[in-house]
C-alpha cells in the first residue's frame, strides 16, 4: 500500500507575511518520471514540476495559476526564490519566484512574476512541499532561508 504522495510542512505563523522563501531543491526520477518540489508564500504555492518540465505557481487552481516552462532534469540540484508582494491597497499584488542551477549566479529576471487576482493573499506561512507519483520518487530541499523583504 502507497502512503504519503504529497507532503507539506509548514514552517511558521499563519500571520506571517511580507518574506522570502528560498531553499535548494531537486526532484528524484529519470528522464520519464520525476517527483514535484516546491515552497509555500502566503498561501501561493510555488512547485516545481518534473514530469511537466515547469514552473507553476498556483493557489486554489481556480483562483491563481500561472506557469513557466522549465526543463527539470531529475538529480540536480535548483535554487528555487519566491516572494509576495502586497499593494498598498492590500488587494493587489504581485506573485512572483524564480529558479536557477545551483551553483550559477541568481539570475536578475524573475522566472515568472505576475499580478495576483484581487484580493491577493495578504499573510500566511512558509512551507515546503513535495509530490512523489506512487511513492517511488523522492524530493529533497536543503539550505532553507525565509527573510524578510526589504
């Protein structure tokens, strides 16, 4: 019997916001399957998607979704960044995370940054997160930083 398939762990508060979440990620797996490794911010869920070759960015998939192409290979390492901002309004935001090779340089650009839907969510804990299909495929974060934005 398979358990476990998907996992996440909170790191905090539910009433913390305006942060960073950075970690190393890599996802298990060959060519054909590959396990799913994100972080959690605010509530927006920020995965990277092996067996899609993506980055996806979503919070309830009928409220926000958005995603990037991104070739995934299986047992490299990745840093993945994500940030909320919150408008002044605090109704509005942007969304935003980017992913690199570890041990290149942090690329300028964001890999996606996009405008929330209204209202956009204002707080919410760090987190981790992890998909493996049938319980056959690992994820491993390391390296987790969560820092205040400036």
């Amino acid at each position: 019997r398979l358990l476990f398939q998907r996992g996440t762990v909170f790191l905090g508060t539910s009433d913390m916001n305006n942060y960073t979440i950075e970690a190393d990620v890599m996802t298990d797996g060959n060519r054909r399957v590959k396990s799913d490794v994100g972080l959690i911010n605010q509530r927006y869920a920020f995965v990277l998607k092996g067996n899609a070759n993506e980055l996806e960015i979503s919070s309830n998939f009928d409220r926000f979704k958005r995603v990037a192409p991104m070739k995934v290979e299986a047992n490299k390492w990745y840093v993945l960044k994500a940030q909320v901002l919150v408008d002044a309004d605090k109704q509005n935001g942007t969304v935003r995370a980017k992913v690199w090779e570890k041990g290149q340089p942090e690329p300028e650009a964001w890999t996606i940054s996009e405008k929330a839907n209204a209202p956009v969510h204002t707080e919410g804990s760090p987190g981790l997160f992890g998909f493996t299909p049938q319980n056959q495929k690992r994820v491993f974060i390391d390296n987790v930083k969560v820092t205040p934005n400036n």
